[in-house]
C-alpha cells in the first residue's frame, strides 16, 4: 500500500503509523523541500518481500522521491542481484 499527502514529520513516530503485519518506509517532507505538507508512506506486507530498505530519498520543492529494490519471495533469484 502507497501513501501521498500523508503530511507526517520528524515529530510522528514510526510505532504511530505501523500497521500490524506490515513494514512501512516513509518519506517525510524536510525543512530543505521549503513545505509542510506531502510526504509518502509505503506500507509492504510483512512475509511477502525480503531485503527492502531505502536506497536513496530526495525531497525538495520541485520533486519527492523515495527509492528503494524489493523482491518478492517468489521471484527466484532476483534477490540476490539486488
């Protein structure tokens, strides 16, 4: 499941928007985007992929982006390219 708009921050922790047997990465609007709001939130079920975790994250006025390989476990060998 993908968030946008999810307006969370640094002040929201991640134990307030976990959702049971799920593993979530965020990307949260910066002082450096000059914004408050936006922000992105990618909840993966938990046992359906492996090896996630963010790669890289750019967050400014113009663009938000939140990068990160995920395979799932029925892709045989992918994971271990990535």
């Amino acid at each position: 499941m993908a968030f946008t708009e999810t307006w969370l921050s640094e002040k929201v922790p991640d134990n307030f928007i976990q959702i049971e047997g799920f593993s979530h990465l965020r990307l949260d609007r910066d002082a450096n985007s000059g914004k408050t709001r936006g922000g992105w939130c990618i909840n993966i079920k938990d046992g359906w992929c492996r090896n996630f975790a963010v790669r890289d994250k750019i967050c400014n006025p113009d663009l938000e982006l939140l990068c990160y390989p995920a395979a799932t476990l029925s892709a045989q060998g992918i994971h271990q390219h990535i």
